[in-house]
C-alpha cells in the first residue's frame, strides 16, 4: 500500500471528519473563546522598535527583556506567585505534567480533562487514576484506596466541552486530607473570574492551597501563550527540565509586550467586565441554571438527530455556533457549544436565550 493509500484508508474509517471552518465576520460570535473581545481589537503600540522574532529557546537567545518584564509583572498580578511563560497551555500543561511527576507516583484525574492534560499524563511516569466528571466523592474513595506514595490531583476548574465549574473548596479539602499535589488548568477562568480576575482559585480565595496552576493568553487575553504559576523553586524546576520549554523557540518579543498590554487593558477597564456579567445574567434569567456561577460556556443538547439541523437554524439568525462531536466530546455528549462574550449585543444574547429555551423546553 503506498503512503497515500494508507493515510487514505485511515480517514475512512473516521466516524466524524472534522473540516476547517472560516466563521462569517458578520455573524454575532457565540462560538470563540475571545471572552473580553481583545482578540478583535488592533494592537495600540508600536511595534517598529521591537524584533518580531525571538531568535531561539529562552535559554540561548529568546530570554528577550519583554519576557523577563512581562513574566515580572504576571508575578506581581499573582501577588508574588512565580510565573514561567509557554508558547501555548498545550505546552504548558505538557511541561507541569510531563516533568513534575515522578516514576510510580499517582496521578488522580478528572475524566473530561483537556486533551494537552491526557496527553502529559502519557508522558509522565505516573500511574493514572481517572475518576467520574465531578464526581469529588469518588476521589475522595480512590484516594483512601491509594494512599500512600506522592499524589497528584489534575483537574479544570472551568471545563471547556461542559461549562461547569471544580467544586474547588472540597478539591483542596480532599488535598490537604490525603496529601496531594494540586495541578490546576484555569484556562478558560483567568481573566474573567475572581475579584482581581485571576480565575476560580482567587475566586474561592484558595490559591495558597492550589500547588500548580496553568493558564492562557488565547482566550481573555486575545492574545496566544500560556504561562505556569507557582511558588519560586518550581520556576527553577521547569526551567531545567520541562522539555516544552528548554527545546521550543520563545515567544515573539512583541507578543510579550502585547500581553502586558492586554492584561494592563482588562484591569483598568472595569466596563468590560461588567459588560461580560451583565450578558451571562441576561443569558441566564432567560436559560435556566443550577450552577452557583454563572459560566460563559453553556452546552445546548438538542439531541444527536437534531444537532446539524438546529445548529443550521441558528446560523440563519446570524449567529457564529459550533456543533461539538466526538472525540471532542464522548458519544451521546453531542452539542452546540455556545459562548458569551463581553462584546456581544444583549439584543443577540437575549433572542438566542429564547432559542435555546423554546428548543429546550418547548
């Protein structure tokens, strides 16, 4: 068989193909994770004086000063917390997992963690121990079942492909109790929850309990990267063996500047949030929710049958949705992926929100 043959035959036998869609810029977006709409705003500095390119790896000749200021100011964000900064939270979730756990120890984790966490658990040296999407009290068992050696607890505390939240306060309950290590992916968090807006964990008022926590600049940013943030000897630790980080060029110097941009924006602009806020309750006063937070994702299930049709309805409302299936999302777990964004009009949000219900409840 000739290697066109081969790869052909492998496509085949896909139960989903996955194509490359080009979203209409003249559709209201409820698809993307541009929570505070900084991807859609056009850089304000300028860039004539700064490189491009960063040349190489951190540790040869991309430690730019715009990282090192950049890495500086995310540490005074996180009130003293060190900050290693990643090309992407793919990368940065390769790089806690893959190097911090040791031979043989146990790695606890939800089920439905991002794709970057299970492949860092391959390459780790750890013994993985799934449990049930949120279900803290089965942890809770497996960790009395298994314990001894050094422990890890590997979870989202907003996940992506559900919308739901970490009951974070009995995560770090159950931590402390049976002595493990949290690592914590805050993703789709940092940057919209919390007072300072530093995600759940500050939310909860819990980031001294949470051991390692991983975040991104695709989302509220707008931007791209990933950063790892956790007590000073663990930034010495990756830097001298998290292999995504000694082996991958860094990022663009003008990227850092950016970033530091960006996060200056959100904190001294508070109508952004407030903006972001005001459409999830509208979203929710109309959809109802049992969540003690009201989350910016929200996962429309009208049933596998109807999911392509619906989601062709929608669009004829000139609204940007996403139908998710698997692997994505496991078989039966189909669903329209909607996301709220401080950007949308509440006109849009409030019509979709009677969409949804109609389609829901009838």
């Amino acid at each position: 068989m000739d290697f066109e043959a081969f790869i052909s035959s492998r496509i085949s036998k896909l139960p989903f193909k996955r194509h490359l869609p080009i979203v209409n810029e003249n559709f209201e977006d409820f698809c993307s994770n541009d929570y505070l709409g900084l991807a859609r705003r056009f850089p304000f500095m300028d860039t004539d004086f700064i490189p491009s390119g960063s040349s190489g790896s951190r540790l040869i000749s991309g430690n730019h000063p715009a990282a090192i200021s950049f890495e500086n100011y995310l540490s005074e964000f996180f009130t003293g917390f060190d900050v290693l900064t990643f090309t992407s939270g793919y990368m940065a979730n390769l790089a806690a997992i893959s190097s911090l756990v040791p031979r043989n120890a146990l790695i606890f984790y939800d089920e439905k963690v991002h794709s970057s966490i299970k492949d860092a658990m391959r390459l780790s040296l750890g013994k993985k121990i799934p449990y049930p999407h949120q279900q803290l009290s089965t942890l809770e068992k497996k960790l009395k079942k298994f314990n001894t050696g050094i422990k890890f607890i590997v979870t989202e505390s907003l996940f992506s492909m559900d919308g739901d939240f970490t009951d974070l306060e009995y995560l770090t309950f159950l931590s402390e109790k049976h002595r493990a290590y949290v690592i914590l992916d805050e993703a789709h968090a940092f940057g919209i929850f919390g007072h300072c807006h530093r995600g759940m964990a500050e939310y909860f008022g819990l980031e001294e309990k949470i051991h390692v926590r991983i975040i991104t600049f695709g989302k509220a940013l707008g931007l791209v990267g990933a950063a790892i943030i956790g007590p000073k000897p663990l930034r010495e630790f990756l830097v001298n063996h998290a292999r995504t980080f000694i082996y991958t060029t860094a990022l663009p110097p003008f990227i850092y500047h950016l970033l530091e941009k960006n996060l200056h924006y959100i904190l001294e602009n508070s109508d952004i949030h407030k903006r972001f806020q005001q459409n999830l309750e509208l979203f929710y006063s109309i959809v109802p929710s049992h969540q003690p937070v009201k989350s910016p994702i929200f996962m429309f299930r009208p049933g596998k049958s109807n999911l392509q049709e619906t989601a062709k309805k929608m669009q004829t409302h000139a609204w940007a949705v996403k139908a998710i299936f698997p692997p994505t999302v496991k078989p039966g777990e189909e669903a329209i992926r909607i996301t709220l964004h401080s950007f949308n009009r509440p006109e849009n949000v409030r019509n979709l929100a009677y969409f949804v219900k109609k389609q829901l409840h009838g």
